[in-house]
C-alpha cells in the first residue's frame, strides 16, 4: 500500500478520535501500571464492566509493590465478579517478576513484557504503544475486525504485518486506542455505521459492500448449554458457602453450592448430591429465580432454590472448604460471579416479600 495512503489513513483515524473518544480512567494515565492494570482487565470483558473494578483495585494496589505484597486471596476478592480470574493470579505472579527483577518498574522492553505471566501480544503492545510511546501495534478484536474490513484481510499473518506497517512513529498508542475505538463504536460486528466512519473511504468491505467478519478473527468455539443448579440455604442471618478446589475453572473460588446437572438427575436431586451433609437439617422453600451465565465456551443456566436450617442453630462444617459468610460481606472474600448474581436474586426475593 502506497505510504501516502496510510498517512492519510493515520491523520483520518487521529482526527476523529481526538473529538470521539470515549472518556475511560485508563485514558488519564501515562502510568505504565495503570495502563498495564486496564489492558489485563479489559481482554474479553466489556468496558462497562471495567470501569469500577479498576478505580477500586488501583485503589487498593496502586503500585507493582503493592501488588506483590497483598495476599492473593485480597487480589482475588477485588476481582470478584469480574470473570476470567487466571488475569488476576498472573497479575500477583508478575508483579513479583516486576519488584524482584525490575525494581518495581514496569520493563519497557517488548520481550521482556511478553515473558511476564500473563502477557501476550496484545497486552503487550498496548502497554509498549500506551504507556512508553513506542511503535508497536496492539490488535483486539475490534482493531482485528477493522482491519481485517478496510484491507479485505484474510490471515493473521497479513493481519499483524498491515498493523506493524500502519501504526505511526508518534502518538502510537493514541493511534492504536483510536483503531480499537473505531471497533468498539462505530465498526460493529453485524451493523456498521459506515456514515459515520472516519476511514470509509479507505474501506474495502465498504466498497464491496461485504460487512462480515474478516477471516482473521479468531474462530468461535462451539457453545454448550448447561443446566446448573444453586442452593442458597439460610441460617441465622448467613448463607452457606463452599470453596471450589485447586484445579479447574474458578479454582479456589468461593460459592453457593450447587452444580452441573448430570444424566437423568432432577434438579434438586442434583442439590442433595452437593448438600449430602446437610440435607437432614434443610427444610426447601422451593425455585426463587434463575440466572444465566457464560464460561469460556459454556452457557449455564442456573435455577436458584432457597434452603433454611430447620430449628435454626450452629451446624458443624465438614471442613475448610465451607463457612458461613452473611451476605453484606460476600465481597471480602474472592467470590464466583454466578454467586453475586444469584446473591441479588434472593436480594430481590426477599424484598418483595418485605
């Protein structure tokens, strides 16, 4: 592609985003942490669901420092709700990287950040472009399916050659926070506002009037459903809560118990399977609601039964890995997101009962 075009392409995108953009914490900060802190949070969660845990969790760990010194189980609290919680055990894990071998400095060297756990291409070159001024290019999925459309793209390959080759010598994160903007705004997956797109003009799939994804983009996987119940069982003001092991998804994670139905079990016999120690003091109230909610490739729907004590008392736990916990203190402890919102479900329930 000619030099000229791309300059073009370059002053065209700067332009717009300089008037455009969206106002986001992250974008007030030249603080490689900061910058670090945001990009980790905002791989595969939408913005609006960023923006409060990141005022809270810089609050709280407002240094690499800081960071390495906190108990991962405070991390894991604060990042409660947010999902995808392996972002935060590898945020702890490099952050000792960073205070043991880079004196609490976040390094400024691409390789360097790359063998950091956690950190991959585009964290990567986000943080290099953001945070150190350099020219590196950083492709999410709205950059990828931005450009994947205006040069009618069709490999990863040509994908991150035409990114390296488009993003300018100055203000390169401006630039790159631009591409992704454009994607997240106006580029839509299925419905792009191409009046409104700066860069229309340069446009293949514009011309060819051919909207699609471009090859590129990563393929999906297929989606499961799963039916996934949850037992809120009450006793004394507190409800019960069992710890999910090392190993697996959600992995040390506090939750309501309950689980993955299998075979031909019912629902609440799903429940006494998971409730085994308890079932003879629980008295059920029956479904109160449900919820829905997705893992990596998984879409759960959970229907929520509520359980009293009978002849509320002191039960004996089985074990570490349960506890009782009152649910104005859900959030000091590091908590599955199913649990938050199966928490404002019996909120709701007994609102209305009020």
């Amino acid at each position: 592609m000619p030099s000229n075009k791309l300059a073009a392409i370059r002053r065209s995108l700067l332009r717009w985003y300089d008037t455009a953009h969206r106002d986001m914490p992250w974008r007030r900060t030249r603080d490689p942490y900061a910058i670090w802190i945001a990009e980790t949070m905002l791989q595969q969660t939408q913005v609006t669901t960023v923006v409060p845990y990141y005022d809270k969790f810089l609050d709280a760990f407002p240094t690499a420092r800081a960071l390495d010194r906190a108990p991962l189980r405070r991390v894991l609290a604060l990042w409660s709700g947010l999902g995808y919680y392996r972002r935060a055990e590898n945020l702890k894990k490099s952050a000792r990287e960073i205070v043991a071998k880079h004196g609490g400095r976040l390094p400024h060297d691409y390789k360097t950040l790359l063998s950091l756990p956690g950190v991959g291409e585009y964290t990567a070159g986000a943080v290099m472009s953001i945070a150190f001024g350099r020219r590196y290019p950083a492709l999410d999925g709205n950059a990828r399916r931005v450009l994947g459309r205006m040069f009618n793209i069709h490999s990863e390959k040509e994908l991150r050659e035409r990114a390296a080759r488009l993003v300018p010598k100055s203000r390169p994160g401006y630039f790159n926070q631009g591409l992704m903007e454009l994607g997240a705004t106006i580029c839509l997956p299925r419905t792009p506002n191409c009046h409104a797109c700066p860069v229309a003009g340069f446009c293949a799939a514009r011309t060819a009037g051919q909207f699609t994804p471009s090859a590129a983009a990563r393929p999906s996987r297929n989606v499961t459903g799963v039916l996934w119940p949850i037992a809120i069982v009450r006793n004394r003001g507190k409800v019960l809560l069992r710890r999910r092991s090392n190993d697996g998804i959600l992995r040390g994670l506090w939750e309501l118990p309950g689980g993955e139905k299998r075979g031909r079990d019912g629902l609440q016999a799903t429940l006494k399977r998971h409730l085994a120690e308890f079932n003879a003091a629980l008295q059920c109230h029956g479904r109160i609601g449900e919820i829905r909610h997705s893992i990596t490739h998984r879409r759960i729907l959970s229907p929520i039964f509520l359980f009293d004590v009978r002849r509320p008392r002191r039960i004996p736990l089985p074990g570490a890995r349960w506890r009782w916990l009152p649910l104005s203190s859900l959030r000091r402890v590091p908590i599955s997101s199913m649990t938050l919102k199966a928490a404002s479900v019996l909120a709701g329930y007994e609102k209305n009962l009020s």
